[in-house]
C-alpha cells in the first residue's frame, strides 16, 4: 500500500518516506501479500496513528503494527480448538 502525497500535504515528503518504509517492514514480516488483505488496513492505520502520536521510529511503528495487526486477527488466540498449547 504506497503513502500517497496529496496535493496539499498535511506531512512533507520525509514523513510519508518514514510512514511508508515503516509500513513495509510489518507488511514484509507478516506477509501481507496485498494492499486490499485486512492486515494491510490495520497496518497502515497504526502506522499513521502512531506517527501523528509523535513516533518517528521506522522499527518501533513497524513493531508496533505488528503487534496491533496479530492482535486484531480474530483467528490467533495461542490455543487450538480452545485448547491452551504449550510449546516449551
């Protein structure tokens, strides 16, 4: 999903590099295959909301989109079929 500048931004072109690079990096590690997958929505979300709060960290928005993108995902609980599974 590219950030996209309008014709009268509201962030200059470093900030939407940032948002965008940040974006990649949670796209990249979650496979997000398109920008139409809902994972792709909540990302870019996050991304931006995160932004506009101030962070400027391209890891940190990323991490952090990851973590918001995995958590909002209905189907990742940590158990099957209701069942806790333990790894170690």
């Amino acid at each position: 999903m590219a950030f996209d500048n309008p014709l009268n931004p509201m962030y200059s072109q470093d900030d939407w590099d940032i948002m965008q690079a940040a974006y990649d990096k949670a796209a990249a590690t979650l496979v997000v295959k398109s920008s139409s997958d809902e994972e792709a929505k909540v990302i870019a979300e996050t991304v931006m909301t995160a932004f506009n709060r101030g962070n400027r960290d391209i890891n940190s928005l990323a991490a952090l989109a990851v973590v918001i993108a995995v958590n909002s995902h209905p189907t990742v609980s940590g158990t099957k079929d209701g069942t806790e599974q333990r790894v170690a």
